[in-house]
C-alpha cells in the first residue's frame, strides 16, 4: 500500500503559511517524519519571522486542524528539496526578511509566482528552474554574486533595453511596480523597459519601503556592425527610502530633473531630562541632533515631514525607567505609533545598540548605506535653552501645519498660494522649529527691510541644497543645471554687492547659518559665489539655448538628400552647445570635416544611383532615394528589387550594408566609402561627446570643493524668496509685524504678551464682519464664554501671532509686542486612542502630564475644554488643581472651560485673570424673519421666566466676538442646537430638562439675573476700535543704475512723469481738502499707527498730504522686481521689449504683472525687459487716476512716434470725476 500525505494537512487554506514554510513541510513528510500537529506548527512559526498569526496558531493547536497544500504549492513544496550550493544559501534572517515582505502580496499574478520560490536560495530559485529550453539562466552568476553583497535589496540589471530580474525580487516588481511577468514564469522573471527605471524605481522604494540595487552594462568600445559580444556589468547605484534618486545617466540622457529633499533618517534615544532625536540627512552628510524632548515632540517631529524608514530605536530607551521615557519604549508600540503616520509596516523600526548612540547609529548607516567607513557627518546640535522647542502635535494640528480636518492651515495665509515650493518647505520647518532669539532677529529686521524699502530686489532664483549637492558630488550636472546654479549665484552676489541690500543679505545669511553652520561671512561668500560662476562661465555657454546650428557644411550637394542628411546631424550631434566652442575646438573640427565628407559620398552615390535610373526607366516608383534609419544611425540608399538600380549594384559598386548588430540589411544597399564615411562621422561625433562630458564631469568635481559655499547661497536664496513673498502676502492681507521683547533672565520678572486688534489668521482683517480683540496676558486668563462664541478662534489666533512674532513675521494683528517664548502648547479636547487602549480622558490627562513637565515662565500654554471627558465635578476638580499649578509656575497662557463650578473654587492662583467671550441681547420684532415659530418656542422654553421676555417681542443672545473681562455661566447651548438645525421637538424637551436641573437657581435669580437680564447688564462696550487707512505710502528714489540705462526707457519715463504730474496738478488742492476734512476722524488712528510704524526699519510714510511734486517714477533693470511695499497700489508702468516695442499699462499687483509680461514676451530678450513704473497713492484718487494717466501716457507716447503694441487703452480710460476723487480721498 503508497505511503500516503499525512492526515493533518486538510482543512486549513495553505495562501496562510509562507511557501518556505510549506517547503519544510513537504519535507517533513517526504522524510515520514510525521509530527504531532501542534509541533509541527510550532516549528514553521519558528522557522517563518512573520509565520502565521498568533491566532491562527493558537486555532490550529487547540481545534487541531490540518492543512493539505494545493498543485501550486506542491510544486513549491518539491522544490525545496532540492540542493542549492552554499554559495547560494541564504541566511536565516535574510528568509525571515523577505518572508516579512511577501505576506504583504496580493496580486493574483504575484501570488501564483511565490509557488515557484524557495527562500533557501538568495534569489529564491527553486533547484529545478530552467531558462528558457532547459538551459540555466546566463546571467545567474552575476545575480548571484551581487545578491551576496546585498541579500535584503531588489536587484535589477539591465539587459538590453530592459532592467531584468528573477525569484522573489520579480514577485516585488509585479506586486509593487505593477508589472508583467516575463517568460514561463521558471524562474520568475520579470523587468521594465529601461525609459521607465525611474518611475520603478519609485514605486519599490517609496510604496514598499525597500532598498534596490541597480546594475548597469559597462561601456564598451565601438563595435558598429559586429556580432554583440557578451557584455560586463557593475554595481551602478544603491536606491533607498534615504537616497531616493537614482542619477547614473543623468548626464547622458542630458536629463535634468529637479531631485527635492528626502525625508531623514531618524533615530531616537535617551537624553538628559526627554528623548534625543536625530536626523541624518546622507545626501547634505549632515546629523542634525535635538535633546530634551517629550515623547510628543518626537510624534510631532515624525508628523512635520515624515522619516525614511526605518526608525531607529536606541537600546537605551527600553532601559529607561523615567517616568515619560517608559512608555512607547517597547518596540512594538513604537511600531504600531509609527504605523499610524505611514502606511507600510515593512521594516518600520528598527532597534540597534551601541555605547555611543550618535556614533553607533552613523556607523550603521555608513554599512547599510554602503559609504566609506570614514565618511564624515557635519554635526547640528543646539544647546538646550538655547531656541525654542519643536511646535507640539496637538499646536500644529491646530494650526493647520499638520494637516487637519476643517482646520485653516496657517501656512496657507503666511505665504501666497502661487508660492514656489522651496520656499513653502523653509517656511513650514521655520514654523514648527521655531529659531533662536538672534535667528529671530536677525529674521524681523529681514522682514521689516522688506515692507520698507522702495529699492528694486533681485529675482530670487530657487534651487535645493540637496539637488546642488547630489549632482556636483555623483557628477551628473548637465548644462541646463550649470546655467540655473550660475543664475542662482549671480543674483545672490549681485545683492549682496549692493551697498544698499546688503544690510538685508547680512541678515538673511544669518538665518542660513543657523541651518548650514556655514562659517564665512558675507564677502567670503561672495567670493565663492563669483568664483563658481566663473569657473561654470569657463566651461558653459549660458548665452546659448543648449543647442548650436551645425557649422555650414555641404548640404546642398545631395539633391533630395539634404533633409536625410540634416536628420542625421541632428541625431549625432547634440553635444553643440552644451559647452564653450573653444573647449572643444578639435572636437568640432573634426565633427565638420567628417560630416563633409560624409555628404560628399552620399551626394556621388546618388547623383550615380539617379544616372542609372534615369538612363533605363522613368517611372517615378523605381527612382532611388536616401533614407535615415534611426535605429541603425545611419543613412542608406533606397531601391525596391526590381529597379535598374538594384539590378545594376554589383556594376555601381553598391553592397548591403550590416545594421548595428552585424546583420545583413538586404533591403538597402551602400557603398564600403559611404560606409566608412558613416563610422568616421559617427566616432567623430562620440568622440565630441565624450569630451562634453569629461568637461561638466570635471567642471563638477571643481565645484565640489566649494560645495558647503554654494549650500549656503541656496539657503540664502531660498531664505530670500521666501521673506520676500511673505511680506507682499502681509501687506496684501493687512498684517502687522509684531514687536519683539528682549529675553529675560533667570530671575526677572517676564513681560508681557500684548496684542492689538488681532482677528484670525483665515480672515481678512478689512472686512466689516471681521472682529477684532485686544488683550495682554501677562498671567494666566481664565476664559469662559457661551458655545460658538469664539474661544478657540481667540486661542487660535493669539497662537498665531506669538508663534510668528516669535520666527520674526508679520502677524494678523494691528500691533502686538512678543516676549521670548520657548514652548508653545495648544491643546483642545482629545480623541480615544484605541491602538493604546487609552479613552480620551486618559489622553488628556497623558497630554496635561507633558504641559506641566515643560511649563514655565517663558512658556505659552492655551488650553481649551479640559476635562471635557469625564463627570462634571471631577473635571472641575481636576482643572482647579491644573490652573493652580499652572499660575504657580508663572506661565502665562489661556485656560477656556465650561465648567461652571470651576469659577466658584477656592483657588490659590495668584495673578489669574477671569475674562469672557462677550453676548449681547438682540431684539427681533414680531413681523422679523428672525422671530419664527420655531424661534419663539426656543426663546420661551429657555427664558420663560426672564423679565425681557415677557416684555417684548422676543429675542436672543448673540456673541459679539469680542474677549472682555468678566466670566459668563451660560452655554447657551440648546441656542446652539436649534440653530444647528437639531429636530424642533428634541430642542423642546431638552429645554425642559434644562430647566429642571436649573431650577434651584432660576429661583434663586429671580430678580432679574437670569439669562435674558445677564446679556443686556454686561453688554460688551461699544466698539471704539478704529481701523485706519492702511498706510501705502511709498518714497520712491531713482536707481543710481538708472543713469546707465538706454536713453529710451528714461524717455518713457519722462513721459510718464510729466502726464502724471499734469493731470494731477489741479486736483491736488481738491485732495488736500478731502484729507484735512477727514483728520478728526484719523486722528485716532494715527496715534495707533504711530507705534507700528516706529517698528519698521526704514519706515513708511503716510499718503495723506502727498504732493503731486513728490511722485517720482522708479526704473527697474534687467532681472528687477517691484518692492513688497507696492503690493496693494495702483501703478502706471511702461515696459520696453528687447525687439523697441513699449507697452503701457495699470496693475494693482505690478509684481505679478510685470511676471507675465516678461514670461510671454514672444521675442528674446523677455527675462531682461525693462520697466519704469509710477505708484499712485489713494490720497490721490489712486485707482481712478492710474487709469486716466495710462490713458494720457498712451495718448503721448504715440503722438511723440514710441512703437507701441496697443493704443485700446488710449480711448477707453476717463479723467475720475471730483465725487470719485473726493471719495477715494
């Protein structure tokens, strides 16, 4: 009788077990070691690193069901039984590696090919695969011997035209690339063409999280029209989730793709007094290290921009036994927080020890990186105190930086949507890792350069540290980069050579210190600057497009023939203006005279071929003709079989050629000159092409020496483009820029935080319906108002403005004054946690934990709701027992609750302030809208007992917006229900309830004090904030490059100044009277500008009483843009295009306008146009004007004979009326 499979293998679904853990099933019972069932599983849970699931395992044993594997899997199953050579075993870890990532296959396609591997094997072949008719796959050994050095990355090899794998790493390219499988599927192979590498490349390290390694065919030299030999290959690259960018060939392909940041490496450990967190970044070699941080920090920190996994855990923090350090310190809580922000679970975390945390991690990257064993890392570290902590999680989520449901981001409103991304990347790391004191200085007086000055500014050219960094140092910069870091550089020098933005630089390489630890000053840098641009003028022409016309060569000497020959130039020779003529002069020559003599022999092959044919036939289809083929890169005759040319070849001394690999092209003929001209031409031209390359590689590797240099520039720049769009997105908005306080010392008592007019960053601050607060907080406030009133709008916006103020922005306030704050903390009512096991009270609690570890006297604490989670009197207990603490602590903040008993504790807070949201009563008559049915039946169930109400018509309490001193008992919560639409009749009977839990008090209150009598005593004070006339006025001074300019720009200028002045002359008197009229009422605002404008560096003066004597017209240069200061003004300008032609016209954002017009110039020259441009302030009708003196200035220009593209304007524009000038007066 057959032995037959054991009986255990029946019932449970084999896709639950890894197939290398079917294979030592299938041994097991090939060698009858049958096992009892609950050994046998327990051995492939041993055997298999993600094996089955607990409970899975726990089923099996306890039920004690058996699997039978399907045909698919037997075959898996046998061939593991096979001997696979030592050389090719893989580790146990390396099986426990890819076990771990194939449970996450779920193709179909993926999942049939896992059947064919045997994890024993590096590449996962089974012993039995065969390639192709039963013959070993060539290629195998070199598969082998690099998966020797790299057992847990992808391999991918080029073949040919396509990038080729087999065994496991083919069932990644199809579950993770999308990809076919190739062949029979024994082995698995699969591959993508090679124009899609990167694209692969991408979805293998960013969706799965895995490393890859890329191998490339070694350059041979030129064999055209030979049998291929079998090719060498070599290592060319190592992609991984923290070197993303695969750059070989870059410069070949004369590619140049923008290659951004990478998420860091990080690694987390134990410090004095919180975790260490470090984040290396190996494309800058730099490890960036940060002590002192709570375990929210370092969540906030994963948030901010994400990791490159894995993360790496320290072995001291599982030893840690301080109180916050113990928690998360077990790995597979790490792993399951980590989880939460990313969305693959393959090699998440990742533990290591070492004595030395900081050495041993860079260490390990240096191996796992493949980096030299010395490889240096610049060290980052900032003392502790020395800057203000990481912005909390729970403070960017309220803010919008981590992105949040129905949450405002902030950086949306700091910068203009149209920012470029560099500069959006600066300004969110600058948010939440706000800078130290001097950064921040140095920051403001950049920011208030910026909205006072009237100088024209560079354009800020924008170009990552890390794409400078990658291509100098894998030396794969290609002419297109060059000409981009050459403009990058210049601009800056050109600043920073200005004597008048050179303060401005000064300060901003401040900034870009603190982030590079560059430590030359600013003329050192502008030597580097203008050394690499002479060293890239050196090589590079940067006049050029990067494409020069072929020298004049002989074309015409192949009738028909000139348009094949010139595809063929064209194919060959794209070297012509990637470099200087005269680095390649021999080069080009050579080039020339090859091609010459290339269309001379193709000129005499026809000219004999058409002979022959005109001679015997004159029908047009036997004529011969020239023909480029593309493939082949070459250009042969044409003749179908039966024409005399073809018929007579052996007598012309015409042959078949041979195409690329040696072949024989019957269908075309040649001659052995014209293919001897053809391989000159063809070396000739990879010969000029190997010399643009030796040249930019060699001009890179000049380049790298003064890498950290041009780091710096970047940053500089980037810093630059960012400041700038800011302060034209804050004069837009009408924001201020908060004053900074000077840093206290130990024991001084600290000052305090004062805000002026201060509204919400989301909304416009000139609006009618927007309300603005003023308050100081120099303590705690303890907060109380109705819902819907506005508490976390105001706890929000005074985030905002201390937390800009604080980086050195413009805020969304009148005025405001900023001390040194070094923890910012918002925090509202928190969500269950149930992947900790953790309710939302606990969450709070954990969270109110950390507040009190980092509180102190120079922190800002604003919390909203505490206590929201539990019972009302423990709540109320509980934030009692936290304000004290607080108050004690001297920390300065918001406490907003509604918990009422919290106001009638006895509290030992000294300095607590009680304020509130403001209400007021609002009356609505018995015909209003307002007063529905259904209102009247809220209003009399909530306050049928108020005097108020029974008096009149009726009405309700409404929020003013406003914060007030005082605190507020009512909710007004079923207001807030039924004006959430809440069915009708639940309001009612809530209301019902309401009154019977409060009845105590109504009667108690029954004098008058209850809810309808409370809003109209402690009506909020009318509003006596004025909002004065945004000061846009602008001192324009004449360029002293002005003088240098071509004589017709000025001339347009001249123009331009003397309409203006004419036509504003004898309107003057009627604007000075508009503007004498309104100084009572400005009276006010003028005193409350004066201190904002003592803010600005150089300051800004006011538009009323501007004389018409005072306009000046403002030149701008090449490459110039319009100040911040004119963002918001009405402004005439003039441009004059490279071809004569001017064109005049009106814009209220002239920056943007001139952009355009530079952008769609149709001719050359559109980047260098120049300008001239009037500001028209509002005291002298602005708008209205700017468009009478458009129209005058095209009228004069064109009777004065200027080229202009467009006279429309000229009869569309009308002098302002005097009511429209006296009103926009």
């Amino acid at each position: 009788m057959a032995r037959q499979g054991p009986s255990w293998w029946k019932r449970l679904p084999h896709s639950t077990i890894p197939t290398s853990s079917l294979s030592l099933v299938g041994m097991h019972a090939h060698a009858g070691m049958l096992r009892a069932p609950a050994n046998t599983l327990h051995a492939l849970l041993r055997q298999s690193a993600w094996g089955m699931s607990s409970r899975l395992a726990a089923a099996c044993a306890a039920k004690r069901q058996y699997i039978i594997p399907s045909a698919a899997a037997a075959a898996g199953v046998a061939s593991a039984m096979g001997h696979i050579p030592v050389s090719e075993q893989a580790s146990m870890e390396t099986q426990a590696h890819w076990e771990g990532v194939l449970s996450g296959v779920d193709r179909p396609s993926a999942r049939e090919m896992m059947a064919q591997l045997d994890l024993r094997h590096l590449l996962g072949l089974a012993s039995q695969s065969t390639y192709g008719r039963g013959k070993k796959a060539p290629l195998l050994p070199f598969f082998t011997s690099v998966k020797n050095e790299h057992p847990t990355k992808v391999l991918l090899v080029r073949v040919g035209e396509f990038y080729e794998t087999m065994g496991t790493d083919a069932v990644v390219l199809m579950q993770w690339a999308g990809l076919n499988p190739m062949g029979n599927g024994n082995p698995p192979r699969a591959g993508c063409p090679a124009a899609n590498i990167r694209r692969t490349l991408q979805c293998i390290v960013q969706e799965a999280n895995l490393s890859v390694v890329v191998c490339e065919e070694a350059p041979e030299p030129r064999t055209y029209g030979t049998k291929t030999k079998q090719k060498q290959r070599f290592v060319a690259g190592i992609v991984t989730p923290a070197q993303p960018h695969y750059l070989y060939g870059l410069l070949d392909a004369n590619m140049d793709p923008s290659l951004g940041d990478t998420p860091p490496i990080l690694a987390i450990a134990t410090s004095t007094g919180g975790y260490k967190v470090m984040e290396v970044q190996p494309e800058m070699m730099t490890c960036a290290i940060t002590e002192g941080l709570t375990e929210d920090a370092v969540s906030a920190r994963l948030h901010q921009g994400g990791l490159s996994p894995p993360l790496y855990i320290h072995s001291s923090v599982q030893g840690s036994i301080q109180g916050r350090l113990s928690e998360g310190s077990v790995e597979s809580e790490w792993e399951q927080r980590v989880v939460q922000i990313f969305r693959s679970q393959v090699g998440v975390v990742k533990r290591y020890n070492a004595r030395d945390a900081e050495e041993g991690l860079l260490a390990l990257l240096r191996h796992e990186l493949c980096l030299d064993a010395d490889a240096p890392f610049a060290r980052i570290a900032a003392k502790p105190g020395e800057r203000p902590k990481p912005l909390y999680h729970s403070t960017a989520s309220q803010l919008g930086l981590h992105k949040t449901k129905g949450i405002p981001n902030l950086l949306d409103f700091v910068l203009p949507r149209n920012a470029p991304q560099g500069a959006r990347r600066w300004m969110q790391r600058l948010l939440l890792l706000p800078p130290s004191p001097e950064v921040a200085a140095a920051l403001w007086k950049a920011c208030s350069f910026f909205s006072g000055t009237a100088l024209p500014l560079p354009q800020w050219t924008m170009l990552d540290a890390s794409n400078i960094t990658l291509k100098l140092k894998s030396q794969q910069a290609t002419r297109n980069f060059f000409c981009d870091l050459a403009h990058m550089l210049s601009s800056v020098a050109d600043a920073a050579d200005d004597p008048e933005l050179r303060r401005l630089m000064e300060w901003i390489l401040v900034a870009a210190q603190a982030e590079t630890r560059f430590g030359s000053d600013l003329d050192g840098l502008i030597r580097a600057c203008r050394s690499a641009v002479e060293m890239i003028d050196a090589v590079v022409d940067r006049s050029s497009c990067g494409r020069a016309d072929r020298g004049n060569g002989n074309g015409g000497q192949v009738d028909g023939g000139l348009e094949v020959i010139s595809r063929l130039f064209t194919a060959n020779e794209g070297f012509r203006g990637q470099i200087r003529d005269d680095q390649m002069t021999e080069c080009i020559k050579e080039v020339e005279a090859a091609g010459s003599r290339l269309e001379a022999e193709l000129a005499r092959v026809l000219k004999a071929a058409t002979r022959t044919w005109e001679a015997s036939s004159s029908l047009a289809a036997l004529r011969p003709a020239t023909i480029y083929d593309p493939v082949n890169n070459s250009v042969w005759l044409k003749a179908i079989a039966r024409s005399p040319v073809f018929k007579e070849a052996g007598r012309l001394g015409l042959i078949h050629p041979h195409n690329r690999n040696g072949e024989l092209v019957k269908d075309r003929l040649s001659t052995p000159e014209l293919e001897a001209a053809m391989e000159a031409y063809r070396a000739a031209c990879a010969a000029a092409a190997d010399r643009v390359r030796d040249q930019l590689r060699s001009l890179a590797s000049r380049l790298t020496e003064a890498l950290p240099e041009l780091v710096c520039a970047s940053v500089v720049s980037t810093i630059g483009a960012a400041l700038d769009a800011h302060v034209r997105q804050a004069h837009e908005r009408g924001w201020a820029q908060p004053r900074q306080l000077l840093r206290a010392q130990l024991n001084e008592p600290r000052p305090a935080l004062q805000v002026q007019g201060m509204w919400p960053y989301w909304l416009d601050g000139r609006a009618p319906s927007t309300v603005p607060n003023t308050f100081d907080i120099d303590s705690m406030l303890l907060l109380t108002g109705p819902n819907m009133a506005g508490k976390s709008t105001v706890m929000r916006g005074t985030m905002s403005v201390a937390l800009l103020g604080t980086c050195g922005l413009f805020a969304p306030c009148e005025a405001a004054a900023v001390p040194f704050i070094d923890a910012f903390m918002l925090r509202t009512f928190s969500a269950d946690s149930p992947i900790e096991g953790l309710s939302s009270f606990a969450i709070e609690m954990t969270e109110m934990r950390y507040v009190l570890e980092d509180a102190g006297p120079d922190a800002l604490i604003l919390l909203d709701e505490l206590g929201k989670g539990t019972e009302v009197r423990a709540g109320a207990a509980l934030a009692a027992a936290f304000l004290e603490r607080l108050c004690s602590l001297r920390c300065k903040g918001i406490f907003a609750t509604h918990l009422h008993p919290l106001l009638d504790m006895p509290m030992e807070a000294p300095g607590l302030r009680r304020m509130k949201m403001g209400t007021r009563w609002e009356e609505f008559s018995s015909d209003s809208s307002a007063s529905s049915g259904f209102d009247s039946c809220i209003q009399a169930q909530t306050h049928s007992s108020a005097a108020p109400c029974s008096a009149g018509p009726g009405g309700r309490l409404v929020p003013t917006w406003r914060i007030e001193d005082g605190e507020c008992r009512d909710s007004l919560a079923i207001e807030v229900a039924a004006q959430c639409k809440l069915p009708p009749d639940v309001v009612a009977r809530a209301s019902q309830f309401y009154q019977t839990l409060e009845a105590p008090t109504v009667v108690k209150a029954s004098n008058g004090a209850l809810v309808k009598v409370d809003p109209v005593t402690n009506t909020a004070p009318s509003d006596d904030s004025s909002s004065s006339d945004e000061d846009t006025s602008l001192v324009v001074v004449e360029s002293a490059a002005a003088n240098n300019r071509s004589p017709d720009i000025l001339q347009a200028a001249a123009v331009l100044h003397t309409c203006a002045v004419s036509l504003l002359a004898d309107q003057q008197p009627l604007c000075r009277s508009a503007s004498e009229a309104s100084e009572a009422e400005l009276e006010l605002e003028r005193s409350a500008e004066e201190d904002q404008r003592s803010m600005c560096a150089n300051g800004s003066s006011n538009w009323h009483g501007t004389s018409v004597e005072d306009l000046k017209v403002q030149v701008l240069g090449a490459g110039k843009v319009p100040p911040p200061s004119t963002a918001g003004c009405s402004c005439v300008y003039v441009v004059r295009r490279a071809d004569g032609y001017f064109y005049c016209g009106e814009s209220d954002d002239i920056k943007a306008r001139l952009q355009r017009h530079r952008r769609a110039a149709p001719v050359k020259g559109g980047r260098t146009m120049e300008a001239v441009y009037m500001s028209i302030p509002a005291g002298l009708a602005g708008k209205s004007s700017a468009v009478a003196i458009e129209a005058r200035v095209i009228r004069e220009m064109h009777s004065a004979g200027f080229p202009l593209l467009s006279v429309h304007d000229a009869r569309t524009k009308r002098t302002p009326a005097p009511a429209e000038r006296q009103a926009t007066g």
